[in-house]
C-alpha cells in the first residue's frame, strides 16, 4: 500500500495538527473570562480526554457559547441612604 492513507508522513501530520488544535482550545479555554476555575478544569479535562472532539466543543463554547462574566464598576462609589 503506497497510498496517501498509508503512508507515515501523512499519519505524523495528521496527529501534529490534532495536538496543535487541542493545545489551541486548551489555551482558549484558559483565557476566557467567562469560566470560573473549575469550569476552566472541566473543559480542559474534556479537551485531554476527548481528543479532537472535546477541543471542537471547548473552542466552540469558549468563543460562542457564553457571556463573559460582569466585571465590577470600578468607578461606583458607595452611599448611604437616609430614611431607612
């Protein structure tokens, strides 16, 4: 068999681009603000464990599937209320 499916080279190729796509989506996944930290280990954890398929679902909720968190007013200054 010398066809392109057989072949060593095309393998090795295919293989280093799953592992690069997987170290993306790992790497997305960390980045993202919307995760809390145990969020952040269960994607990456489906990444590792779910090779390509995992990385398509963590790339795919890290940049479409949710909102990023609030972040606070950092310009809010507190007041008391009177009457109360």
């Amino acid at each position: 068999m010398n066809g392109l499916v057989a072949s060593a080279e095309f393998w090795i190729g295919i293989s280093l681009f799953v592992l690069a796509y997987e170290a993306y989506a790992v790497i997305l996944v960390c980045r993202a603000s919307a995760y809390s930290r145990s969020q952040k280990v269960a994607q990456v954890a489906m990444v590792l464990l779910l090779p390509l398929l995992g990385a398509v679902i963590a790339h795919w909720f890290a940049t479409h599937g949710v909102s990023p968190l609030p972040q606070a007013d950092r310009q809010f200054e507190p007041r008391e209320v009177d009457g109360a």
